[in-house]
C-alpha cells in the first residue's frame, strides 16, 4: 500500500478517533477552563509558533536523509536507494506510531514499510 494511502488506513483512523475521544474525555472530566487555554494561546506570538513547525518538520529531511544513508550502508551495489523524501516519509510515519505506540514500535514499523514497498 502506498505511503499517502496509509492515512486513510483503518488503524490509523482508529487511533486518531481514540486520541480525540480521550482529549475530549479529558476537557470534560477534568476542571479544564478552555476559555483561558485558548487565551493563553492567543496571547502568544504566531511566527514563533510557525517557525517552532517550519524548524521541528525541517528536521525530518534530516533524519531521512540519515535514514538514507543508512539504507545505502547495507545495500547491494546494484539495487537503488530510495530517495531523501521517501526517506523522510518513513520517519515521519515511524515518529508517528511511537507516538502511539509502546517500546518505540514505530522504528520497527518504519522497517517493516520499507520492507513491504521494497518487496
């Protein structure tokens, strides 16, 4: 299955219906005044905001590149290595089943995908 496909897989549907049902568990079960969380928000300043998620996502292509390089290491000469971009697809889906995940499972789920496509 293809990488940009993956975000309309079941699981993964499923997880983001748990992660919203347990936030709004969360806001209703708990004293938790969203007029002054939201205030709090507002007050802060947008570009950091912006350059915090330019910054953390830049790092990615990094981390893919890393990734790549890796993968060259223990490959056969004649078969290709993936690109950077792809790379970093990997690890972005990994991170995000880490964040779900226990005992950073999303490093093994980053294996196995590239397994799967490159089977």
């Amino acid at each position: 299955m293809p990488i940009n496909r993956r975000a309309l897989f079941l699981p993964t549907l499923v997880s983001l219906g748990l992660a919203g049902a347990f936030l709004y568990f969360l806001a209703t079960r708990f004293d938790v005044n969203l007029n002054a969380t939201w205030a709090q928000i507002s007050a802060g300043n947008p570009w950091y905001l912006l350059l915090a998620l330019v910054v953390h996502y830049t790092t990615f292509f990094f981390r893919g590149a890393r990734w790549r390089l890796l993968l060259r290491n223990t490959q056969d000469q004649d078969s290709g290595t993936p690109g950077v971009f792809y790379c970093s697809q990997l690890v972005l889906l990994g991170w995000f089943a880490n964040s779900v995940a226990w005992f950073r499972l999303g490093d093994a789920y980053r294996a196995y995908l590239y397994r799967e496509e490159q089977a």
